[in-house]
C-alpha cells in the first residue's frame, strides 16, 4: 500500500502555524485601504466589475432621488421576468429547461419548430465516448460527486479533436456538448460511487432516453426500474430552470468568466467553475439546509408551537445549536432582501409534491420557520436589508421528496447552470479584450534579505 499522503503529522501542524501567520491581514486594514471584501461595498452592493445581456437580479427600488429601498425581488432571464417564463411553460403543461437554456444561449424565446430541433440536438449529444464509463467513471469512483464531474469534464478534453479552438461555432459547440452530458456524468458517477465506495447492492447503467426531456433522463437513468410520475418530473424540471442562472456576479459565474478570460479552453473553464460551486457557501448551501431541519426536527418536540420554534431558532443564531455556526440556513441573500423570486416560484409547487409522498407536516414546518425566522434574526442582528427564505431553503426538501441522494444535489445545480456558465462564457469571448485581473495592494512591510549564515 502507497503511502497515506492524507495523515496531518506534527510538521505539518507546526508549519501551519507558521502559514498563519505570515498570511493575517487585520480586519481594520481592509476599512483603511477601502478593499471591498468579497467585490461587496460595506453596504452590500456587489462592486461593478463588468457587463452582461444574460440575466439580471433586482431587490432595490430608487426614486426620482437617488434614494434606494428594498422590493420585492426580480430575476430577469434575457430580460424576460422569470415568473413569466416558468408561467408560461406550466400553462402549456410542457418541460421548460431545454427552453431557458436556447433563451439564455441565443438572447430570444424559440419557436415551436425551433424549440423541438435544439431538443433534438441536445439529445443527439447525450452519448459519452466509447468506453468512457468504464475507464473513467467506474475505474476511480469518488466520494464526492463534484469531483467526479470536474474530473469527467477535464478527460473529455482528451477525448475532444479540437479542445483549445476558442472561435464562438467551436465553444458552442462544447457548450451544447457538456449540457447535454452533464446528467449522464453526475448520474453515472453517482451510481458508481453507490456500488463501488457505498456498498451497493446494485450496478446499473441506463442509456438516456433521446425522447424524454433533461429532468425525465435524471430520474430515468437514476432509478433502476426508471418509474417517476409526472409531478416529480416537472418539479425536477422546475429546480433546473430556477437554478440555470443567476448573474454574472455568484461565484461560479464570475470563475467561467474570470478564467474564460484568459483564453483557456471549454473544459478548464467549466470545471473551475464546478470547483467554485462545490463550495458549501455556493452550491453545497442546500445539503446545510437539510442538516439543519433535520437538526430541528429532532430538537423540535412540537412542529407548531411558534414559541418552540423560535426559541430553537434563537439558539442556532447564537451558536448553542446545530453546528455553532449562528447561520439560519437558507433564510437571506447576498442580493435580495424582501424575498427571493426563484423560491416564491418553488413554494408554490412544493406543496403539491408534499401531498403527494405524504409529507404534508413537513411543509407545514419549513413554512412555520420561514414566517418566524426574519423576526428572530432581526431581534439578533443589525438588519441592513430585509431576509426572506432564498431557493436553497426548499430546494433540499425537494430533493429529498424525489429520493434524490444528497451527494446528487449539488450536482443536480451543475447540471441546470451549466446553461448559465455557456452563455457567460460564450458572451465572455465574443466580447473578448482583456484579461480579468483586478489589483491587489500589498500591506507586508520591506524586509532586508539575510543570508542563510544569519538567520
């Protein structure tokens, strides 16, 4: 057996220290050279770095006077209100994914034949290369799905006869290519993690079918007898379409863009970028969500006594409960305040699938928590914005509803916003000038050299 490169020896533990503190900036260093942490100024309000056609957020109002002032949030797909798209789509009782990725890839809504010839194509590039499951999936299963899928992203760079070529036609066509793929990489690599590292019981691979649609190929190709009801596909479809995009300023986004700028080719960028949504304070804020209600579940004797509630939820924010974090996860934004669009859309729908699986006293729990934790955090914390429950709050408990494993659900945003990641990679590239490289001010004092007889 190798060596365990994993073990943190004394060394280690003792240079660590030494890492700490070379690299300890002061906070108040940061107020000094007004740094805006985080490209966030100190009241919030992301620093403008660039602009977009994509997608846009709005949580503030301003008057006649400059003055500014909290509403009711809006996101806007290519300048079409979300509400309206998903509206539009549920009316029509029809699939809306493949739909925002052609309005977030092409700037328009398509039409009818237009619509059915790109389904066509994304389909007729939901076929991996011969052998790559074998080679690359099953022989080097991972505990953690996101790596999988960078890793899977990165070798189908090899496979690929013209990776580096960044003209629009060739990303396009890599960016069609790993949408359509993005399923069959996290539901592939989940199914060999289950068996191999999980102890499974079962090995199976299900061929994506070219007539269902993305959310129906996930369930298909996740379950072994491929059965899922058409409420589960469409709330499925649901949480891709609200998930495709967000901004160009999340950090995933801006990492496609900031590494796009550099000329690197399809398959660094995108998995960057799945290295920036893996993170817990991004992609992985659903699965802390989970924990946490199953954390208050437990704790909770009676899941409609206000008074409880709040009581519990005043100890999570003053870290006695949970993780001792003092985070209430999935209640407030970075950008909105008043609420979030994307999980007033997703509420409306979680009930139905609530009645559905039985799990009705459930809901009635996260809708008690959602109502009474703005006032609990208020009497805590000085309140700079409103907070309202963001999609992350529901998206875990619909997962859940859906048996989907939870080392899928991270995974499960890749595969919606990778639309998102194409069209601001794509606009990042036809509006290619300079690299993206902001400035940052050294504060470490001159020191002297001295040789190594006198140190």
């Amino acid at each position: 057996m190798g060596k365990d490169y994993s073990a943190i020896t004394p060394k280690i533990l003792e240079l660590s220290e030494l890492c700490k503190q070379a690299s300890s900036i002061s906070p108040e260093m940061f107020t000094e050279h007004k740094v805006f942490r985080g490209l966030r100024d100190l009241n919030g309000n992301g620093v403008l770095t660039g602009l977009t056609d994509v997608s846009e957020i709005q949580s503030f109002k301003f008057d006649e006077h400059g003055n500014k002032t909290p509403c009711d949030g809006m996101l806007l797909y290519r300048g079409i209100n979300i509400r309206d798209l998903v509206g539009g789509f549920i009316a029509d009782n029809r699939f809306g994914f493949e739909e925002t990725t052609y309005l977030l890839l092409f700037g328009k809504l398509p039409n009818a034949q237009e619509l059915a010839d790109f389904t066509q194509l994304l389909a007729s590039y939901r076929t991996l290369p011969n052998s790559f499951v074998r080679d690359v999936i099953m022989k080097a299963p991972s505990n953690d799905m996101m790596n999988t899928l960078a890793r899977s992203v990165l070798t189908l760079y090899a496979y690929d006869t013209n990776p580096n070529d960044t003209s629009i036609p060739n990303v396009l066509r890599q960016c069609i290519l790993l949408i359509a793929l993005f399923p069959l990489l996290s539901v592939y690599g989940y199914q060999a993690y289950d068996y191999y590292l999980n102890n499974g019981t079962s090995f199976f691979i299900h061929e994506p079918r070219p007539d269902l649609s993305a959310a129906e190929n996930i369930l298909h190709m996740l379950r072994i007898n491929s059965n899922y009801t058409e409420l589960e596909a469409k709330i499925l479809d649901l949480a891709l379409v609200l998930h495709a995009e967000h901004g160009g300023g999340n950090n995933s986004t801006f990492t496609t863009r900031v590494v796009s700028s550099s000329g690197t080719d399809t398959y660094s960028a995108i998995a960057a970028a799945l290295g920036s949504l893996k993170g817990p304070k991004h992609g992985g804020a659903n699965i802390k969500v989970v924990h946490m209600m199953d954390d208050i579940k437990t704790n909770v004797k009676d899941w409609n006594d206000d008074d409880e509630i709040s009581a519990y939820l005043s100890k999570i924010l003053n870290k006695e409960a949970f993780d001792n974090s003092g985070l209430i996860y999935g209640m407030g934004h970075a950008v909105y305040s008043l609420s979030d669009p994307r999980a007033d859309i997703f509420r409306m729908f979680v009930k139905q699938l609530c009645t559905e699986k039985g799990r009705s006293e459930e809901y009635a729990l996260y809708s008690n928590i959602e109502r009474l934790a703005p006032s609990v955090i208020e009497k805590v914390r000085k309140m700079y914005k409103g907070v309202s429950a963001n999609i992350d709050f529901y998206s875990g408990f619909v997962y859940s509803m859906l048996e989907l494993p939870i080392e899928l659900y991270t995974p499960i945003f890749a595969i919606s916003r990778i639309s998102g990641w194409s069209a601001h990679r794509l606009e990042e590239l036809i509006n290619a000038s300079k690299i993206i490289r902001p400035a940052y001010k050294c504060v470490q004092p001159r020191n002297e050299y001295k040789s190594l007889r006198d140190r």
